[in-house]
C-alpha cells in the first residue's frame, strides 16, 4: 500500500486520538484501513445497517477503472455484484410470482416450451433458485445483447441434465438463475431482463445505479478482480466483464444501493409503506427448501447432498455451517433467520431477520493470499452484527 492511500484511508481514524471514542463507522473505517494496509486488497467497501438505519458507509484504497489503475475508491463506484446478482434476480421473480404469472412449482418448459425432453420437464423453477436443476456445469453465455440472451437459451434447451432434478444440490453459476429469469421474460411480454428488474425493483427501491446494462462512459465503475500489472488495462468494459447482463452475476452498482435491497428483504417485502412481495411469496423465498432432507441425513449421521439454500438466497438455518456459509461471510452467526449472498471472491450481502442487521463488503480485488477469503469476510460479519445487533 503506498503512503499517499494509507493516509487518505487514516484521515477516517479520528479515535487514534486521545479524547475520541470510537463509533462502529470508525471502527469500519479502522477494519479496511488494516485490510488495505496488509496487502489483502487494493481497496475495501463496507456499508451496513441496523434496525432500519445505515450506520456504516465506508471505502479505502484504490480500484482499477478502464483508464487507470490506481482510482481512489469511494463510496459512489461501481461494483461486478457477481453472484449477488442472484438473490436480486430472485427477488424479481418473487414480485413476478406476486402478479400470478408465476409460481414456484412450474415446469420450466411450461413458460419455455422448447426446454424439453430427456428429463428436463421436470425442472422446475424452485429446481432453478436452489440449485437443484442439474445444470450445474453448464459453460456460460454472454448475455449483453439480445443475440446473446436467444443463443444461451437455445444452449441450455441441449444441455444434458447431469443429474435427476430435486435429487441433489450443487453450486449453479449461471444456468439457474437464467432460466427462472427467462421465464419472467416469457410471462412479461418478452421484454428485456434489465428493464424488467429495473421497473420492479430498483425504481421502487430508488436504486438508481443498479443495473443489468452497461454504465455509462464516465460512470466510475471498478474492474474486478483486478487486471494483471503485467498485461494492458482492457479497451472496454465488454472485454473486462463478460458476465454483464447474465441474471446470476451480471449486475453493476453501488454498494449503498445493493444494501437497499437486503434492507427490503429485512423489512418483509415492503418499502416505503409498499409490499412490492407477497407476505407468502417471501416467506417461501426464507424457507429452507431442504429442510426435511438435511434432517434426515443429520438423523443418519451421514453428509446432506444438499444445503439449506432459499429460493435465490442461501439461509443460515439451524444446523452445522456448511462450506457455503463459510464462503458466503456468515458461518459464526447464531441466527437461523441469517441470509445472504456472495459475489465470487470479491463481495458479500448478508442480513438477518432477527437482528435487523444488514452488510455489503466489497474488496476491488481478489483477496491475497486467497485463503484470506473466507477470514476476512467472516471477520467483517462478526464485527458488523457485534457493533450493530
């Protein structure tokens, strides 16, 4: 880390003065100043709220844009969500459900006609948001345009299922979360993904930067992980992140604005006086849809094949933590109403229906040394719920 972005970092430490007493933003600012400082990242983002109200709003370090690769990092860039995105897709089918034109129980076929045999009508959108589909190995599509978006589901029409539906789970990076929101498609006239999630969700949420499509020109937005120092920076965003647009991962914005969304799942579904879900819909969103396996094989004392996964968010649950939980930042949280989702290595949404506590952290790159990953989210967590719960 060099000087100069040290000491912008240290201006947010007024406690390491006699007289002052630490606030939880404070002490945040201190957590990312070290995470900077040791070489983990370049830079670090952490916004949280409680009860309600953001507490936490903080960045430091540096990000690499399309022109340079040592931008000061704030709390107005831009961030690759990765797979966040996919409890903000699943979000969107939940206000779709909510419309009656869709439930969690349909065939994928019965809304993609064309997704049919060797099994796949038994795939349903509940298979999809859980992981459970069978597609977990599926090779991605670039999905920026509409020639893009057609020719990913005509790949995945093809793809053999790998195994029985509703049998297993298995991480699915893409395939899931594309087909549930080209079923939204289907019912919605055809209309485009990011305007679809921008008239149900983020317009409502007053959401302004988060996006499907590309930003805009002289929007600053972080390229993520970072490029190799050795190779040139990208020549455009399409080169940097071919993900944009994919419904598991291709979602851009602020980190303030991905906390809004947590914050509505905390508030049940209602935003600004306005249920934009169900109070049914979203009580199956935080249901572990698993539950009855996972205790099954507890009581057989054998490994579950599945994890207690939501509809499009990974729930905390009552058991041991899994793997995913550890990865996904909230593996020492005691609440069973503790959800969230992780962004490859980069990001993590966490929020708790019992505390009223909700994070977003963020790193500009890949942690090092990679198995730093998982301590570091974990740490920011624990330190967010103590400060804020």
């Amino acid at each position: 880390m060099k000087r100069r972005d040290f000491l912008v970092c240290a201006a947010a430490l007024p406690w390491a003065w006699p007289g002052f007493a630490a606030t939880p933003a404070e002490r945040a600012a201190d957590l990312l100043a070290d995470t900077v400082r040791d070489g983990l990242s370049p830079g670090a983002a952490l916004v949280a709220s409680g009860k309600g109200v953001v507490k936490i709003q903080q960045a430091c370090g540096t990000y690499c844009s399309l022109r340079e690769r040592a931008a000061q990092l704030t709390l107005e860039t831009l961030h690759p969500l990765y797979s966040f995105s996919k409890l903000i897709t699943g979000t969107v089918v939940a206000m779709t459900i909510q419309a009656g034109r869709l439930d969690y129980g349909d065939p994928v076929s019965k809304h993609i006609p064309e997704f049919t045999g060797e099994g796949r009508e038994k795939v349903t959108l509940r298979h999809c948001l859980t992981h459970a589909a069978g597609l977990a190995k599926a090779p991605s599509s670039a999905v920026s345009d509409e020639a893009g978006w057609k020719a990913a589901v005509e790949k995945l029409c093809q793809y053999p299922l790998e195994w029985t539906p509703g049998s297993r789970t298995s991480y699915h990076g893409w395939s899931g979360a594309f087909l549930a929101a080209e079923c939204v498609r289907r019912v919605s006239g055809g209309r485009p993904w990011p305007e679809l999630c921008r008239e149900k969700l983020f317009a409502p949420l007053g959401a302004k930067t988060l996006s499907f499509e590309w930003p805009e020109a002289d929007q600053p937005w972080a390229l993520v992980p970072q490029p190799n120092a050795e190779k040139p920076l990208p020549k455009s965003g399409k080169e940097a992140f071919s993900s944009m647009g994919q419904p598991g991962a291709g979602c851009l914005g602020t980190l303030p604005d991905a906390l809004k969304v947590l914050q509505l799942h905390l508030q049940e579904g209602v935003w600004n006086a306005k249920r934009l879900i169900p109070r049914e819909v979203f009580r199956q969103m935080h249901t572990n849809q698993f539950e009855r396996e996972i205790a099954t094989a507890r009581a057989a004392g054998v490994p579950s094949t599945f994890e207690p996964w939501g509809l499009g968010l990974l729930l905390r649950g009552d058991g041991p933590a899994t793997a995913s939980h550890q990865w996904f930042g909230f593996a020492d949280q005691a609440s069973p109403r503790t959800f969230g989702h992780a962004g490859i290595d980069t990001l993590i949404g966490v929020g708790d229906l019992q505390s009223q506590v909700a994070l977003v952290f963020a790193t500009t790159n890949s942690p090092k040394p990679p198995a730093k990953t998982i301590s570091l989210r974990n740490q920011v967590t624990n330190f967010v719920f103590k400060s804020l719960a």
